[in-house]
C-alpha cells in the first residue's frame, strides 16, 4: 500500500492550561473535538501527517506535555515543525527528546525520509518586504531561517532517492503578505521540491491572497487548521483519493496568528 502523506497546521493545543478558542472565530469552537474526528475518519496507521507549526500554545516542556500525548494518541506518523507561537520549543534538541519518546518526529532544518517521500522542513520567517515585517537585528530571524530552509533542503537532497517525492513544510509562506516572491520562494524554486505545505494565515483576506496551487513547477499548499476546518489535507502522492477543499467562510473572524 502507498504511504499517504497529508498536512494540517496551526492546531494550536492547549490541553495542559486550557485556552478559549471561540474567540478567534466559529471555526476554533471545540477546534479539538473537530480535528480529532476528521483526523482519525481520515488518517490510517500507515499515513505520515506534517504538522507545520503553532503545535501548542504552550510556555515550557513541562506544559506542552499533555499537548504531545494528545497527538501521539491519534493515528499516523507525525511529523512537527516549529511555529512563531510554539514557546516551548526552545530548541531542536528539547523538542525531540520530549518527542521522540512518543513517537513524534521533529525537523528544524533538516529533512526524514519515508516510504514513498523525503520530507524537509525550515519554519521561515517575514521577509524584509513583506508589509508586516519588523526589524530584529539581535536575532535576524529572516536570515536565520533563510539558512536552516537552505540546509533542509540540501540535507534532503543528499540522501533523496531516484523517483522520490520531496515534501517542503513551513510554518510561514515563502511569499510576502501581498503576494511576492522572496529569497524563500527564490530557494524552494530551485530545488523544486513535489509539494511545499506551510500554514501561518488566519484572515480570509490572506486565503485569497495566499498560494495554492502549482508555482514554477511546484505544488504548493496552504494548510492552516482553520483554512480546512480542522480537516487534515491530504498532500501527497498526487493521484489519491482527497476529500474536497472548504471554502473559506466570509465572516471568519481573525485567528490566532
């Protein structure tokens, strides 16, 4: 059987200090119940699921802890990225020896690969253009992740098989908020991976912005959780069975990030 890969991002879990979601819009009410049902009516034991940041709202590893057990139940291989919002991740390190234990895989500029598909992941960041950009020059988050997006890919590349798929997962979108290019889109075009996933955008505003479909030879996809009503999409390979896209609700109310 072929391992199916699909993506969901922006759970935003807070089962360890429990936070009201309703406020960010109808789509976020009892967002857990939701997810849950759609991921285990839809994900088999065999599947791998990327998770592309803002897993939890959590502030330290002690806090996410229930967070990664909740996850760990469900069904699939799991692969987590960081987000902007993800606090207690601190490190690449942290984050996998609370993961690994469980089952869960993590990536921070680096890549796995699996049956059918090599995955890399880099989180990315706000390009200098980008409307919303603010300066951080102690910590220069831009060229920092511009650096571990390069070296996931390259990592991928050295151990990529002949006539396997490369899966890209981002937190943020390799293009600016108005819809440009950057160096992250300017990368990612020249290792042209299968499928480039990345989540981050919350305002209907942004969807209809928002890359989603074929660019420049890739295919790339918008996956944030509220964007597919909690529903895991499926990414990969190309000619499987998916369930159809929502359409994005008009009213829904500006979420997380």
């Amino acid at each position: 059987m072929t391992t199916r890969f699909w993506a969901i991002a922006d759970t935003h879990l807070s089962f360890g200090k429990p936070r009201d979601m309703a406020r960010f819009g109808e789509r976020w009410v009892n967002h857990t119940d939701a997810l849950s049902a759609a991921w285990r009516a839809r994900i088999a034991p065999d599947d791998v699921v990327l998770l592309p940041g803002d897993v939890s709202w959590a502030q330290s590893a002690r806090a996410v802890q229930p967070d990664l057990d909740w996850l760990a139940a469900l069904p699939g291989q799991k692969v987590l990225l960081r987000g902007n919002h993800d606090h207690w991740w601190k490190d690449a390190a942290l984050a996998r020896s609370l993961a690994s234990p469980l089952g869960l895989h993590v990536l921070e500029g680096d890549s796995i690969s699996f049956d059918g598909a090599i995955v890399a992941g880099a989180m990315g960041h706000l390009a200098p253009d980008d409307p919303f950009y603010k300066k951080d020059p102690k910590k220069d988050r831009y060229t920092r992740e511009l650096g571990r997006l390069e070296r996931a890919l390259e990592h991928a590349r050295a151990q990529r098989q002949p006539g396997q798929a490369l899966l890209l997962m981002m937190h943020f979108p390799p293009f600016t908020s108005d819809g440009k290019r950057t160096a992250y889109a300017d990368l990612i075009a020249r290792h042209r991976p299968s499928v480039c996933v990345y989540g981050h955008l919350h305002r209907p505003v942004e969807w209809e912005i928002a890359r989603d479909g074929e660019h420049e030879g890739v295919h790339f996809m918008l996956v944030a959780s509220d964007y597919l009503c909690m529903t895991p999409r499926l990414i990969w390979p190309p000619d499987a069975a998916a369930p159809s896209m929502p359409q994005p609700a008009a009213n829904a109310a500006q979420a997380a990030d």
